[in-house]
C-alpha cells in the first residue's frame, strides 16, 4: 500500500502523511505500555523509593514518576490548589490572533479556527504539562467549511509517550516491543513542553521538586495522627511485684494498653496502674510548624509567592502579587502560544494555503493590572484644567460599557439634586469692533469654569475632590488666617500711614531748598510709633498663629 504524504513538510523538515491526520494514533490499550487501568505507587511511599523513581525519570522510564505526579495532584490538597490556581489562570487568558503581513483571508481562517471551543479546551489540557514536564493532545483532522482543520483534540495521557534515548529531550509514542518508542507524525499532535527551569523536559516539570513536600507531608500528617490520638491522655504505668509471672505481666500491660478505650480493666491483686498527667503542650506546634512550612515552600514553587495563597496579608501586598506572579503567567502564555502556533498554526496554513512567508500568530497578552483608583484621580484633576480625554477610552479602562438612550442613568449628586439650568435668552448680536467683548468672553470662560470646578468637586468622591471639599469645609489653615489678619489691618492704613507720611509733605512744601527740607526732617522727621506697635502686634499673633499649626 503507497503512503500518501503532502508535499509540504513538517517543523522537522518531513512530509506530512496525510491519511495519519484522520486516524487516532496514540489509543489506549488494555495491557501494555499504553494500558489504563488503574497504577499506585504514592501508597507507602518512603525516601529510598522516591529516589529510585526519580533516577529512573531522569534516564527516560518516566512511567512510575508519571503516575505518582498524578497521585500527587489527588493527595496532596495544596499542591493541587495551588497548580489549579496556575492553570486557570492561564486558561482566563482571552486568545488573540496577530495578523502582521499575513494575508486577509489566512488570518480570517486562524481567527475562525482558534475561536472554536474545542481549540480553547486543548490549550487547557496542554498546561498539564507543568506539572509532568510534557503533555500531548492528538488532533483529528477533517474536511470542513471548505478547509483542512482539526475538528476534534482528544487529551492524551502522558504516560503513552517517552522521550527518546538519546537527548531525552524528543517526545515518541511509547509502542510495545520498543524501547525506543516510534515517531509521532507530523501535524498530528500538539507537543507541549514548559519551559519552567533549564534542563531536560523530565527534570523540568513541577511535580519533582513537589514530590519530596508531598513525602515529607505524608509522614508529618501520620505522626500527627498518632500525636491527636493521644494527646492530652495521662501516662499510663503498671506495677508489678517480683514474684508476677509472665501471665500476670501480659495482663497487666494488656490492661494499661486497653484502658484508656475501654475505661474499664481488671488486673492480678498486688498490682497497680498510676496515672502520671503530661503537661507538654507544644507538641501541636511543632507537627503544624512543619506542614505551614512546607505548604509555604509549594506555593512558591508553583506560583511564585504566597501572599495571596497562603495567609491573609494586606490589600496593598495582595495588589502587588496576584494569584501568579505575572512574570509567570506571562512566560506559561508565551510558551504556549509558540506550541499553539509551531504544532496547529503553520501546518494548517501550510496544508490550505501553502507555505507563506508570514504567519498570522496566536498570542496569550496578558495585560497590566490597571490602577482604577490612581487613573479616575488623575482624570479628574486634569480635566478641568482642560485635558481632553474620551470617555469610551475611560470606561473601557474601568470595565464600563457605552449607555443606550433608554438606560437609566446616574447623574452627579448636585446636578441632580438642583434645578435645570435655564437656557440664556437670545441677545442682540453687538458690533464686531465692540473693544469689551474679548474681556467679557475670557470672565464668562472663568466663570462657567469655575462653576464646572465646583461642580465636580461637589458630585466626584474622588480622593482629590473629597479633600478639597473638606478643606473648605474644615477649620481655615495657618495661611488663611495670616491672610485674613492682613486684611484687618489694612482695613486702616491711612490712619496708620498718615503720622508718617504727612510731616514729611508739609516739609517739602515749605523748605525753600533741598538742603533745608533734609534739616528739618532730622530735626522733626515722621512719626512712626503707631506703625511699629500695629506691626509688632500683628507679627506676635501671626507667630503665635503658625506655633498652633505647627
């Protein structure tokens, strides 16, 4: 039978085969290497074991370590909270598609194609691996609105596929009868490698460095059993004489091992049982201290901090670290999207359209978290000094959308309070070299800004606004008093000036010359004593004023 294969190649530079993209390859089997029934290896798992599983996945037989990251994920509670809390939120990323210099009607094709739920479910499926170091989704590929597209992406376990033996790097089909595994066919599956540290996609995967928080996790929750079972329970000494015999002593020990459950117990005469009470109280602490403690450790591990994972800490420490860290989120996103473009993007291009020169490309933007509070504040103390800024932009920055004309909207509490301006009436047009009217313009502006201003001030609950209000409604500052004092006391400045100023004017109306007018001012100059004691006055209030604010 002749294969049929495209002329176009694979990322690896192979035709693709095009009878491979409608038949499942990697099914599952009842027995053998891609068997499903169910595998342990979590239970009874002790230090020596879970070294000889992570040797074994770092050569490549991955099949033990698989299964137990798997169990992981079911047993340990907080490490799959806190891997569920990393794949969401990559999956709560909105897919968009880049045109570039790509062709109209291949970017309309990608954008069809990536909309599609299905495309959605398989970027959700590939996250699994950063747990596991790889995961694999094979496409079915059919004809479909005048195109070759996937129609269907069936999540395959990892554990039917290997990495070669060689680089340990390259994902094959695990087959019975080979250890090497086969090939997988190009365009067929999505092969997604995290990259969440340098090395091998085996070493790379979360639930290694995990499986030791899981063992040590396993073992402090067994002795902390056994501690609650008997904590707080008095110790329990039996007595006996020289003479017991080995009957008597089983007894005995019997009677103190059973007493505590049964509250009853009989024993041979001349023995006793004491009651010693344990006033330890911190063994609770110290079986707790180390859960906390390792918990802390996995929730760095997979997403990056532990603010927002672990404890309660403050608003403004929970802004700054989001569910993940978005260095994170953004790496996972742009992983994936270069998968979602090399192994589903460029083939389906390349099997409609042909090789191209550009690519649309699938992208993950993962945005800024945006300061509502710090962006309305700004806004409102720029716009009326005259910033013009549109408000769709504005509300798409606070989630808004646009009002239709029937919605009910909210209006500024003054303005809706006060009364409907009343419209000017029509005036006379006046001349047009009429000098007054560029003055009378530049006063109207002023005053419809400054009422604009006062507007806002009385209707915006803005951080700016709300102060300003309670400024001028508070107590006046330092300055406003000095201010009104200077008013004061200018209110007679006449009087005040005029024992200084009118000596030296009759002078010089009657002085003859220059000379005789300087004389007479020495002689019989101004008066200014009023002046000095008005001053000295007002300065000492105006000090004692600003020591009050200070």
């Amino acid at each position: 039978m002749v294969t049929r294969t495209s002329s176009i190649l694979g990322p690896d530079g192979r035709p693709i085969v095009i009878q491979t993209l409608s038949e499942e390859i990697a099914t599952p089997t009842v027995a053998g290497v891609r068997r499903t029934h169910e595998e342990r290896v979590a239970s009874g798992l002790t230090p020596e074991r879970l070294g000889t599983i992570l040797r074994d996945a770092a050569i490549g037989e991955a099949r033990s370590y698989l299964t137990l990251a798997e169990e992981m994920e079911e047993r340990y509670l907080h490490y799959a909270s806190q891997l569920q809390t990393r794949r969401l939120a990559i999956e709560g990323i909105e897919v968009t598609v880049e045109a570039g210099k790509a062709k109209t009607n291949i970017v309309d094709a990608v954008t069809e194609l990536v909309n599609d739920t299905e495309f959605g479910e398989a970027l959700g499926n590939l996250t699994d691996g950063i747990s596991k170091g790889y995961a694999a989704v094979e496409m079915m590929w059919e004809y479909e609105r005048k195109t070759l597209r996937p129609v269907n992406f069936i999540a395959r376990d990892p554990r039917f596929f290997q990495v070669d033996r060689l680089t340990l790097s390259e994902m094959r089909l695990a087959v019975d009868g080979s250890i090497e595994g086969v090939e997988l066919p190009q365009a067929k599956f999505l092969r997604h490698m995290p990259r969440t540290k340098m090395g091998l996609p085996l070493r790379r995967g979360m639930a290694r460095p995990a499986a030791w928080g899981y063992l040590i996790q396993q073992f402090t929750l067994q002795d902390w059993a056994a501690f609650s079972e008997v904590y707080g329970m008095p110790l329990r000494v039996g007595k006996y004489n020289a003479a017991a015999s080995p009957a008597d002593k089983r007894t005995l020990l019997k009677a103190v091992a059973s007493i505590a459950n049964d509250a009853a117990a009989i024993i041979p005469a001349g023995m006793d049982i004491e009651f010693h009470e344990v006033n330890g109280a911190n063994g609770a602490a110290v079986f707790g201290g180390l859960l906390e403690y390792v918990d802390k450790q996995i929730s760095k591990l997979v997403v990056g901090q532990t603010m927002t994972s672990d404890d309660g800490s403050s608003l403004g420490q929970a802004k700054i670290h989001n569910e993940v860290r978005l260095d994170i989120l953004r790496a996972d996103c742009k992983q994936l999207a270069r998968t979602a473009n090399r192994d589903l993007v460029h083939p389906f291009v390349d099997l409609n359209f042909g090789p191209q020169d550009h690519y649309p490309q699938v992208q993950l933007l993962v945005a800024d978290p945006e300061d509502i509070d710090a962006l309305t504040n700004a806004v409102a103390r720029m716009v009326p000094f005259g910033l013009r800024v549109k408000q769709t932009e504005i509300r798409e920055k606070i989630g808004l959308s646009d009002p239709g004309d029937e919605d009910e909207l909210l209006m500024p509490t003054a303005a809706a309070a006060g009364p409907a301006p009343e419209q000017p009436a029509a005036k006379t047009p006046k001349p047009a070299n009429d000098s007054k009217k560029p003055a009378e313009d530049v006063k109207a502006k002023v005053a419809a800004l400054s009422a604009i201003v006062l507007d806002h001030r009385r209707a915006c609950r803005c951080g700016a606004c709300v102060s300003l209000l309670a400024a001028e409604a508070g107590e006046p500052d330092a300055l406003d008093q000095v201010e009104a004092l200077f008013a004061v006391a200018m209110d007679d400045w006449e009087e005040m000036a005029k024992p200084i100023v009118q000596p030296i004017a009759d002078i010089i109306t009657s002085a003859a010359s220059f000379e005789e007018a300087l004389k007479l001012i020495e002689t019989a100059g101004p008066d200014a004593s009023k002046m000095a004691e008005r001053l000295g006055r007002l300065t000492a209030i105006a000090r004692g004023v600003g020591d009050i604010a200070d």
